[in-house]
C-alpha cells in the first residue's frame, strides 16, 4: 500500500522533511531544496491538484522514491511546468519567481518601469512585422518627460526593426530608444492597404523604480441631465483603497446617477478591494454575497464568502453610490478581479460590458513561500523562489464563474490604432460609445470588420493577470 503524504494547510503548521544530496555542492542541495519545496507546496494547495497524476497523495511509497522523481527534472522551472494542468487552455496563469522580493513589490504597484505602457499590432501584411502603440503614459515617470503620449506609434527599439521573436528581448532592457512612426490607411476602411511609416523622431527610454496610482483617472461629465462619473482604474491594489474611497466620495457629492468604470487596462489584483469597490458602486447589498473563493477538493474548509461591506478595512466608511446599473469598458488585457467584478455584479445589477472580449481568468492566486506553513513567517532564507499558482477559483451567488474564453462585451467597440483617443475625453471611442448609450443613441456602431488583432506578448510587465488572496508577512 503506497503511503499518503499529509497535506499541508494553510492554517496547520507542518514541517517539510527536506531530503537534499549530501554532496558538498551547495547549488545542488539548493536546487533540491526548492525543488522538494515546489512539488510538497503545489500538493497542498493546486487548485486543479486532482487533474495532476504526479501531485497525488499516494502517487509515491516513500521519500526516496519522491526525491528520484525530484531528481529527474534538471531545474525547479522545469518541475514547476511539468505539475501545471493543461497549460494552453486551463492554467495559463500559474508562475515560480526566483526572486518573490519583485513578486511582492510589483502586486503592491511598485516595479521597474519606464511610464510607458504599450500595446502591440501585426504590421498590415505581414506576420512577423510588428509595431507598437503607446497606450498610456504613467504621470510623474520617465517617460511622462519625454513629450511621449497617447496613440504614438513607434516600430523600432534602438534603431531595430519590431518583429514577434525580437520584441520581448529588446524591451527587456533598462535604458532604449523607441523610433516613432505614423500609420497611414490610406483614407480606406481596408486594413490590408494601411502602412506603418517611418519618423525621424527617437525617443529615449529608461526604466526606474515606480510606484503606480492604479487610480488613473476620474471626472465628472455633464451630458443634458445626466451626471456620469468616469473613472479609470488600473488595478486592484489595496495601499491605494482609501484613494479610491475618496473619488467615490467626489461622485456622492457631485450626486451621479450614471458611472462609467474604465477597466481596459486592469489585469486584476487584490480580491478584497475587488469586494469594497464593488461596495462603493453599490450599497444596497451590505453583507450579501459579492463573490465566492473556492479551493481545491482537499482545502474545502478554506472555501470564502466575499461580502458586501460598508467599510473599508481600516473601518472607515464605504462612500457608496447605491446604483442599478453601471458601464463598465473592457479590453484583451481586462482579467482576472476585472472579470469578476463584472461577472459578480451581473447578479445584483444590470452591467453594460463596453470594449473587447476579456481575458477569461476567476482563479485566484496566492504567493507560496517556503517555509513551515507556506507563508511569509519564517520563509526558507536559502533562496528567494516563490510560487504563485491557482490556489482557488471565484464564483458569483448563482455559482457562475468567467467563461474560459472571456467575457464578451454587451457593445463591441476595439480600439484601433488609427484612432485612440484621449483618456477620459468624451470623444474617445470607448467612452464615447458609453455616453451614447445612456443617451438612449442608436448610433453605435460594429468596428469587428475593422479589428486588428493585436500581437499577444506576455505583457510589457511581468506580472500580469493576476488575481490574489493577501498574504501575510506576519
């Protein structure tokens, strides 16, 4: 009978047997450690744990014959890759950081950023050829002194033509120049004759320690009767929650009756400040169930309810605008906390989905550390691995999670790069297309014909689409 290894959790203090080769190579008893590390902390706590022979509780009789399967990858990547599930269409998400120091950073809105946030398309006829679009620029950064701004268009870096196998390594540099460009579609409505032309204008680029307000931008929009706030918000990062209590508390004064929320760029974050700015969007559903974190079969007794609440965590109260419907503006990088406050609203309030098809993410993330109960206390000083795997998965009231493929749009409007706009003017296609909308307009239009799929790389930060449970340091 082959013997069951205990399962570790979260609120159980059980200490790791570590079976390292005794070789004088500290690198090697390194790589064992960790090695040993990732698979016992994955068998704890995968969410899809049970999709994974090699993570079963009886898979091995003995520690020597989990150690010989240990020794058999060459690398704790190469093991933590071999341990995900279905990596193309279920678990895209999952990561192992070598360094969880930039891991945390980077979740609580600090990382190494030149200000400039970009999106990149297939130049029309080609399929290698690609160029970019800077989508926002991040106040108060590098690039917010160069004179860069919305709907630039640049094909080069340091003088180098973009393509899809050269684009991640020449932005993975500190300091670059961008060369800018201008599209030209040829007064058509056809893609296929649009060209990308070369400027005689470079601009440099260098990359600091920055930490981004994911609170980008809000007003207030005067339209006949109506007084709509508009919000941009980045990401779900709970440091800046009190901010955000704050911009609510100018929409109570200003007494808006619509709100238009600009997620497009938001790829998710902290689950609890998800649940207190859906509060702040609401108000009438105190203490009612938001969303639902579902754990994997052997952690069922960590299964969370998310409720509505009137306050935030350092009990200051919620200002909530007690709506019915709200306008919410998506993109292909909306993921994840975004997705979820769209599809835990749905049961509560109408939403109108604004934008592209989202990403298709309701797993949620924890860091996991080495250490007695995979926690930041006391975590193994030997390294800085971490990991960061699907631990949980959200469902609204009704028991409904995000489509795998994403949430499609109630209005389909795709930003293009003839045409970006400004953030927050009421001419910009996406808000544009919101206002309208409450105006009762029948103007809108389909642009799917017109759609240029942008060239997916894994994102211009390294850390994206992720939704999380708050870890302790404690």
């Amino acid at each position: 009978m082959k013997t069951k290894f205990k399962l570790l959790m979260f609120s159980v203090l059980i200490l790791f047997n570590y079976g390292c080769f005794e070789d004088g190579d500290d690198n090697i008893v390194a790589s064992a450690s960790i090695k040993d590390f990732v698979w016992k902390a994955m068998n704890a706590v995968y969410l899809y744990k049970s999709d994974v022979n090699d993570l079963s509780d009886d898979r091995f009789e003995s520690n020597e014959e989990l150690q010989n399967f240990l020794d058999s990858y060459d690398t704790p990547e190469n093991l933590f890759e071999s341990l995900i599930h279905d990596r193309q269409n279920v678990d895209r998400f999952s990561i192992i950081t070598d360094n969880y120091f930039e891991l945390e950073q980077q979740l609580s809105g600090i990382s190494r950023s030149t200000g400039a946030d970009f999106n990149f398309y297939i130049e029309p006829g080609s399929s290698t050829e690609i160029f970019g679009i800077v989508r926002l620029i991040l106040p108060n950064s590098n690039a917010s002194l160069t004179g860069l701004t919305r709907g630039d268009i640049f094909n080069k870096i340091n003088g180098t033509n973009l393509t899809t196998s050269n684009l991640s390594s020449l932005l993975n540099n500190d300091n670059y120049t961008i060369s800018l460009a201008t599209y030209d579609d040829n007064e058509t409505a056809t893609i296929s004759d649009d060209l990308i032309v070369d400027g005689d204008q470079i601009v440099d680029l260098s990359k600091e320690d920055y930490i981004e307000n994911p609170i980008y931008d809000y007003r207030i929009i005067n339209q006949d009767n109506d007084k709509i706030g508009y919000l941009m918000y980045n990401g779900f990062v709970g440091e800046y929650n009190s901010e955000l209590n704050q911009v609510f508390s100018a929409f109570l004064t200003e007494n808006i009756n619509h709100l238009v929320l600009d997620l497009r760029y938001n790829s998710g974050g902290n689950i609890r400040t998800a649940t207190e700015l859906a509060s702040m969007i609401t108000g009438q559903f105190y203490n009612q169930v938001f969303t639902i974190l579902k754990y994997n079969e052997s952690l069922q007794s960590n299964n969370q309810d998310f409720l509505f609440t009137n306050s935030l965590d350092n009990n200051n109260s919620i200002n909530s605008l007690n709506l019915n419907k709200i306008y919410v503006l998506t993109s292909n990088r909306s993921a994840s906390a975004s997705e979820m406050i769209i599809n835990s609203l749905k049961s509560y309030i109408s939403v109108v989905q604004i934008g592209d098809q989202t990403v298709g993410k309701s797993q949620a993330s924890q860091i996991i550390y080495d250490s007695q109960n995979l926690s930041r206390n006391n975590v193994n000083s030997g390294h800085t691995y971490a990991l960061l795997p699907l631990i949980a998965i959200t469902v609204n009231k009704n028991d409904e999670t995000v489509p795998s493929d994403g949430i499609a749009p109630s209005i389909n409007i795709v930003e293009k790069p003839s045409n970006y706009g400004l953030i927050g003017d009421i001419e910009e296609p996406l808000l544009k297309a919101a206002l309208l909308d409450i105006q009762g307009s029948n103007r809108l239009y389909d642009q799917n014909n017109n759609k240029i799929y942008p060239f997916d790389i894994s994102s211009t930060k390294k850390y994206e689409n992720i939704m999380y449970v708050k870890t302790s340091k404690k």
